[in-house]
C-alpha cells in the first residue's frame, strides 16, 4: 500500500474528503500538491490556490505545479445549495478542464480518481443528457450549454456527479495512450462541514433513510479517503473504467427502489414486487 515516490495532486485539500484523502496520501510516502480556494491548516509538500469554478485560476495552478505526476484525485465540489451555474462549473467543468491539462503529465501506471456521489446513480437513466453536455469539450462550450439548461441548485447537483461518472468512465478510454487508469468512486452521506447543505437540498428525511440503511452511522471522510488511497495504488492496477460506490450499503435502497421501505421488510418486498411481475 506504500505510495513512495510518487507525487498526487489533491483538489479539495483544505477540508472534509479532500484533506483525510492528502493526509491519507502523506502518511504513505505519497508528496501530496493540494489545490483548493483556501489555504488548508495541514502541510503538504506544496499547495496551490486554485478556484475550478474559473479556467484562469485553474491554467495558473497548474502552471506552478511542477515535475512529472502519479495521480489526481478531484475531491472537490460544491453542494446544491449553491446557484446550479456554480455547481457544474466546480463539479464537472472545472474538473475536467483540470484533469485534461494534468493528463499528459501523469507518469504510466498512474491513476485519476474522479469523486461523485451516491445522488448520480441514475446517470444511465439520463444518458443522452449527459452526452449532450459532455460532447461540448471545452469549459466556455460546456458552460454555454448549461446556461441555454438551467437548474437549480439541487438538480444541478444530482446532474453534476452523473457527468462525472460518465466522463470517469469515458475517461479510461482518453487516459489509455498514457498507461493511465481512470475510475470513479461514489460515496453516500459523509459527515463533512457541507453535511448540512445536503440536508437542506436533498431532504433530511431522505438522508436519514440512507444512513439506517448503511448501518445507522454516517460515512466519517477518514471511510472514504482510504479508497482514493487503493486506488491510486498499484494493488488497484486492474481497477480501470468503473464507478465504485462507497455508502456503507445504502446505494441498496435507491438501485432496488426500497428507500421508503423498512430494513426488515425490504428483501420480503424485492421478491414479492418481482414475483408478482413475473
């Protein structure tokens, strides 16, 4: 699991997922460059200010970051409290601007690991709009088209990490000339400094349903950050081109349609809605 030698830029890295992830990454020989819109209080080998909502800002971090690269990990993001402009600028636009300046940089064998969340399960539901907008590949493109297709906040959200895991998984296909793996990894309810905003936007009640399935407990960013960490590693050399969530369960209840349904009636549900449809 040791990550010596190698050099993993962290978006996000000031707090909640993003800095567990730097810390994480750190502890096992990793040097971390953090990029995020606040200096974080934990050091780093070298940290650069950087907002994704802005292409500018993006350009000029990565121009301060030097020398040859063994990984990017986008943990960065905004909830669906804010404007849904910004939420595709951070969440989709400015984090493929970043990962496609930083792909040509990273060394063979390395990886990019793309955060989502649980609330883009049903991007196959949705495909053909999550293409259109991804056909678009530039940051201006992409933002004219969410601009002539507005949401709010909180469907911005939900539309946000559906792109990001398609574009993780197209991703694997643009990354293969470099050696390079792309995957995504979708968390459930963490208990981060914007737990609150989610709260507000999805519905506690929702999110409350969703921690009793996951085992009564939310996901602490210190259960996530240990996936980025595989990952990124050598042990996870065959994991390329997939989204794997990371919800302690609760993605159980969404894919089978049980979030309304009580734990201990939920498999007597699934089997009797599938043998009265057989």
């Amino acid at each position: 699991m040791s990550l010596e030698g190698c050099r993993i830029v962290v978006t996000g890295a000031a707090s909640g997922i993003g800095a567990a992830t730097a810390a994480l990454l750190a502890e096992r020989g990793a040097e971390v460059i953090g990029l995020d819109r606040r200096k974080p209080d934990q050091g780093m080998a070298a940290f650069c200010l950087c907002d994704l909502s802005d292409p500018g800002s993006i350009d000029a971090a990565v121009g301060a970051v030097a020398g040859p690269l063994h990984g990017l990990a986008n943990v960065a993001g905004v909830p669906g409290s804010a404007d849904g402009e910004t939420v595709m600028r951070v969440n989709l636009l400015g984090l493929r601007h970043l990962t496609e300046v930083l792909l040509p940089r990273l060394a063979p064998g390395g990886a990019v690991v793309q955060v989502a969340s649980g609330a883009g399960s049903g991007w196959r539901d949705n495909l053909g709009q999550v293409r259109a907008l991804l056909s678009r590949r530039s940051f201006a493109d992409g933002l004219a088209w969410v601009r002539a297709n507005p949401m709010s906040g909180p469907q911005a959200y939900g539309f946000s990490k559906e792109c990001v895991i398609v574009y993780a998984l197209m991703g694997s296909m643009m990354a293969r000339p470099y050696g390079v793996r792309s995957v995504s990894l979708s968390p459930g309810v963490v208990d981060t400094p914007i737990l609150a905003d989610f709260e507000d936007t999805m519905g506690k009640a929702i999110l409350d349903r969703l921690t009793a399935q996951s085992g009564g407990r939310n996901a602490r960013p210190g259960d996530i950050a240990p996936v980025i960490a595989f990952l990124m590693g050598k042990d996870a050399g065959w994991i390329n081109g997939t989204d794997i969530g990371v919800d302690g369960g609760s993605e159980v209840a969404i894919g089978l349609d049980l979030l309304e349904v009580e734990a201990d009636t939920a498999l007597e549900h699934f089997l009797g809605a599938g043998g009265a449809g057989s």
